[in-house]
C-alpha cells in the first residue's frame, strides 16, 4: 500500500496548492533557478523567451516560461536555509506527489536547482564582481542534522569532512557543522567556465559572520578561521546563508544542485563592489545562456 501523507504533514490550500508555495505539479519547469529577493525574480524572467505563470505567496515568488527549448521557473526562497527548508521539501512535493491523493507520484520528477544569489568572498583571490561557484557547501546551520544521514559519497567527500572537522575543534568552534557537494555533472558542465569553491553557509548575517553592531560576536575570529583551512587546494572561497541546504537537501530528495554567487564583497580587503546590481545582472544572463546550451 502506498504511504499517505497526512493533513497535517502535508498542508494543501483550498485552490489544491501547496501550503507555503502556492504551487502545484505544472506549475513549475524541470530547472528551477532560485533567488533569495523577490525582486530578483524579475530580472531573470525578463530573460525568458516566453513567460507562461506567475504566482506569490508570501516571499515566494514563482514565474515560469521558455528558455530556448527548455521550461525552466524562477522563485524567490527568502533568506537562510531555514527557508530554503520549506522551499526545497514543496518544491520536490509538487513534482512528487500527488495532491489530490496524498501519494507518491508513480515516476520520479528529477529537478534541477540552481540558485543565483550575491555573496561575500573570504578569499584575497576571489574579487568583488567575480562569479563563483560552489562545488562543496559547509553548514554552520544545522538544518541537515536533522534529516537522515547523508551517504553514498566517494572517498575524497568523506576525507574532507574529516579535515573539517578536526580544523574547528582545534580552533574552538564548539558547533557542529555538516559538508555538502553541488552535483557532479553540473560540477563538470560550468566548472570549464566558472571559478569554483567551497562556501562556508552561516545561520545568520551579523555575528554568525563576525559582523558587530551592539552585540559582540562569540567568535570575533571566525574570518581568519575560515580562511586558514586548506586541505589539498580546497579552502574557502566565500560566505551566505543558503548554498549547503540547497545542496544537502537536493541530494537526499534525489535531484541535481548547484549555487552562484556574484561577489559583492571582498571580507578579507574591505572591498565591495562599485557596480553590485550590474554584476548580479551579468551573472543571470551569464548562466540563463548557459542552460540554454545545457
């Protein structure tokens, strides 16, 4: 007997959408670009060919159309991996199960996700207004400590995370954090392209990324922690909020991942960028042109 979610677990609105998202099955494309400010929505459906939905509920913003011969969609998540949560758990709903039933839909819907987000560099090498990518994400978050373990990964996975490991505690970083991978043949497609990192994914914006207003932060040298690691050529690259839950969660739920950033900041110079709306616009039609070919 099929398993059937329960109201209570899987929450639909009255229009047969689910809860947060205000989506269903067809409402969305197979590539999803995901964006943390609703008004970015915009500036990538504006480079669609063809714009088909538009739908919002609350901070998620969805619209989907044609790129080239593709159907792709667009949608805000808002910021943190707390969000990223509710969006990436409906997302894979919506393309899983059926609303009306309850049950798991008889083929697998695999999605692809891309996000396309701003970011701050923690390393001298990576400039103000270059676009990164993000090959492994480090969660300082939590949130995937909370699902089912995360398996089947080759060695050089599991001998970095190790090396994480023992690099915080020796540094006094008393949290737990948890490793995640964009997938491999996205990894493979735009890493000819793109500089690729690893991005260090916090829990908040101010002290959670050393940055001090009223309150000191608990871990003034966060900064200089992150960019002393280094395990054969990986160090960090870079600081947001989103990139290991995006990562974390796709593997688990079966679908494909990746993150980039438009580096708006340099945390190790002071540097920030002159132009940081034009860079993020450089980067959205950057990659739409890219998938376009993909």
């Amino acid at each position: 007997m099929n398993q059937q979610w329960n109201p209570a677990s899987l929450i639909i609105n009255e229009n047969k959408r689910i809860y947060h998202l205000d989506l269903q099955g067809d409402d969305i494309g197979d590539i999803i670009f995901l964006v943390g400010d609703p008004e970015r929505v915009d500036l990538v459906s504006k480079q669609f060919d063809q714009i088909e939905i538009k739908r919002s509920k609350r901070e998620f913003l969805t619209h989907t159309g044609i790129l080239g011969s593709k159907r792709v969609s667009v949608m805000s998540t808002g910021i943190s991996t707390a969000n990223i949560d509710i969006a990436l758990n409906e997302l894979d709903a919506v393309a899983n199960i059926n609303l009306e039933t309850r049950e798991a839909n008889p083929d697998f819907r695999k999605l692809t996700l891309i996000r396309l987000g701003t970011s701050g560099s923690i390393h001298p090498e990576v400039g103000v207004n270059t676009i990164l990518g993000s090959q492994w994400a480090v969660g300082f978050d939590g949130l995937m400590l909370m699902y089912e373990k995360m398996e089947n990964h080759p060695q050089d996975f599991y001998s970095l995370d190790s090396e994480l490991k023992k690099w915080f505690h020796l540094k006094g970083l008393s949290y737990p954090i948890y490793l995640t991978k964009a997938s491999d043949d996205l990894i493979q497609f735009f890493g000819q392209k793109y500089r690729m990192g690893m991005t260090a994914t916090m829990h908040g914006f101010y002290a959670p990324q050393s940055r001090e207003l009223r309150l000191k932060s608990r871990y003034p040298h966060l900064m200089e922690v992150l960019s002393g690691f280094e395990h054969e050529g990986i160090q960090f690259s870079n600081i947001e909020m989103e990139s290991s839950a995006i990562f974390g969660l796709s593997h688990l739920l079966g679908h494909r991942a990746i993150s980039f950033n438009s580096i708006i900041a340099n945390r190790t110079t002071g540097e920030f960028s002159q132009n940081p709306y034009d860079a993020v616009e450089d980067m959205i039609g950057k990659i739409l042109d890219d998938i376009r070919i993909w």
